[in-house]
C-alpha cells in the first residue's frame, strides 16, 4: 500500500545518510504485497561491523521507528544486522531467519552483493528437506511414543503436556519439511500447515485433540496418519540413536537441537 512505501522510503531517507548504513531490506507483508492497512513495516537495516557491535553493547539490535511513518499507528520494526550476517544466515540460518526473508526486497544498498546475500537466504537445497523430514519424524516418535506413554503412566501433567506440544510441534515441522516449506514460527504453525496441499486426512483435529487431550492414544492416532503419508527416510530401528545424538549430544556436536533450526 501506498502509506507503507511513503513510510519506507522516509525511513531509507533516514538512515542512508549515515555511512555505516549498508543497506535496506523490506520483509514481511509489506515487502510480499500481502499487507493489511495497520501493517507494520519490517526492514532489516544492515550496517558496519563497529555499528552492529555498538548496537549490540546498547540492546538496540531490535527496535521501532514511529517516527518516520506517514500512517496512524504505523511503524518500522527493525533489525539490525551485517553482511557477514546475511551470509552465514545463507548457509546456516534457522527456519524463522530464512523465512523472514522470503519475499524480500533490497530497497537501497551501497554493496552490490546484498542483492544475492538476500535472494540466496530462503533457498535450501534439496536434499537437506528430506534429512530435515527424517530429523522431525525420529522427533516425534519420541515424544509421542515415549515421553507422551510416560508421563500418562506415571500421572505426569507437565511430562504429558510437554510431550504433547513438542509431538504436536515436530509432526508439524515434518510436514512444512515434507511440503519444502520453511518454519517461519511457532506462531504461525497451524496456518501454514492449513495452507500445505497435501495433509493427512483430518490432521489439524488430531493435533488439537492431542493438545487438549495429552493421551497416548490420541499421541499414536496423530503418529499414525503422519507415518502413513510418507515414506520417512528414518527406521524405526534409527529412531532413538537419532534423537539422542540431535537432542542429548547437541553440546557435543555444537548442532542446535532440530527444534532450534
């Protein structure tokens, strides 16, 4: 909408004078064209390494501009960030930071390179998908066929209830995984799953019913229609060294667990 580029290019006008301002990206539903009238702006403001660090040291790397909106009740939400930022988020950003950048646009740059930094972000190759996949799968097999029977065995409210969210939670991922969509956010997680084209039949009201009934049946009624989907490239016999050496050997490997990818 209008008021929003008018309030982005304020912003740009505010920010490009300073020479430690590198470049400007749009995110977020004003940058893919899906905004609402009261949307915010989002922008990611890439900067020098001495800024970022001063930025850093002052807990500025997040913050809003209602200064510069031409709207009521606007703003800029910004995040602050450096090139070498965009490059590894490139290589080994999590879903949420990939997906912020989905749909993005570099509205003012001084280094050519932003471009690609920027457009290579929200891409995965294939072959990681399926790993993902198998990753989420072995995730909830666990949580759902062990930790969920367990805490019901033992009249655990909290070891069912964690359970249950992070069965919920991994079976989900699995199918963003399976669909090649990226996890922008637990926030978001129904709507996307919602949006997938090919779902397990009746799966939205598996998931709620498991969260709102934590039961191992209703755990193994949900793992049963997402194993019967597809062909996961985990066994059953890799399951459990998986989700040991992804969850309890992360401080050894220095991988952050799956949940956090």
């Amino acid at each position: 909408m209008q008021h929003h580029e008018d309030t982005l290019a304020a912003y740009v006008a505010a920010v490009s004078a300073s020479p430690e301002t590198v470049a400007v990206v749009a995110t977020g539903s004003a940058a893919r064209g899906t905004e609402r009238p009261d949307s915010d702006v989002d922008v990611y403001l890439v900067v020098t390494e001495p800024a970022f660090a001063r930025a850093e040291a002052a807990e500025r790397l997040s913050y809003v501009d209602a200064e510069v909106a031409t709207y009521d009740g606007g703003y800029v939400d910004v995040k602050v960030v450096t090139t070498d930022y965009l490059r590894r988020a490139a290589v080994d950003g999590d879903d949420p930071v990939r997906a912020s950048f989905r749909g993005a646009r570099v509205v003012w740059t001084r280094v050519a390179e932003v471009h690609a930094l920027v457009a290579a972000i929200p891409v995965l190759p294939e072959e990681v998908w399926e790993d993902r996949a198998a990753s989420f799968v072995a995730q909830m097999r666990l949580y759902g066929g062990y930790f969920l029977r367990q805490g019901e065995q033992l009249g655990e409210t909290y070891l069912r209830h964690w359970a249950a969210v992070h069965l919920v939670g991994s079976a989900g991922r699995a199918l963003l995984a399976r669909g090649r969509v990226l996890f922008q956010g637990h926030k978001y997680l129904t709507t996307q799953l919602a949006a997938l084209p090919d779902l397990p039949d009746g799966y939205l009201a598996l998931a709620e019913r498991v969260l709102h009934e934590p039961t191992a049946e209703h755990g193994r009624a949900l793992m049963d229609a997402v194993e019967a989907h597809h062909a996961w490239a985990v066994g059953r016999e890799q399951t459990l060294s998986r989700f040991v050496r992804e969850n309890e050997l992360a401080w050894l490997t220095r991988v952050p667990p799956p949940e956090f990818r």
